[in-house]
C-alpha cells in the first residue's frame, strides 16, 4: 500500500513466512514484490543475533527502497 502511495517500502519476514508473504502479494495485486528474508526465529534471539541476521541483507533492502 505504501509503494502504491509513492513511498518505498520493503518487507522484512523470516524464511518460515515467505510462502504467505508472496501469496499476499499476488492478493494485492504485486506477484513481483520483492521480499528481504531473513532467518527464522527472531523472537528468542538477542539483538546481537538479530543484527548478525540483518546485516548480510542490508544491501538487498537499500536497494529495494532506492530501485538500484
């Protein structure tokens, strides 16, 4: 809704939940939405194992909001 608003967005989700993540994309209409995956499960991780997670990504999601 955001990218269709003008503004560049990004969708972060785990691996476990990529499958419903595209299947909402083609529901509104964006089958080629791109996707940032990152491993599954966050939630018993500590930052400092969220951030080595996020960080070999942070490329694909600069250029995902940038278009380059």
């Amino acid at each position: 809704m955001l990218e269709r608003a003008g503004v560049p967005a990004v969708s972060i989700c785990t691996d476990a939940f990529l499958v419903p993540a595209r299947a909402m994309a083609d529901v509104y209409g964006v089958p080629d939405f791109q996707f940032v995956v990152i491993p599954h499960p966050i939630a018993s991780l500590s930052p400092t194992q969220i951030e080595a997670n996020v960080e070999p990504v942070i490329a694909d999601v600069v250029r995902i909001l940038t278009g380059t």
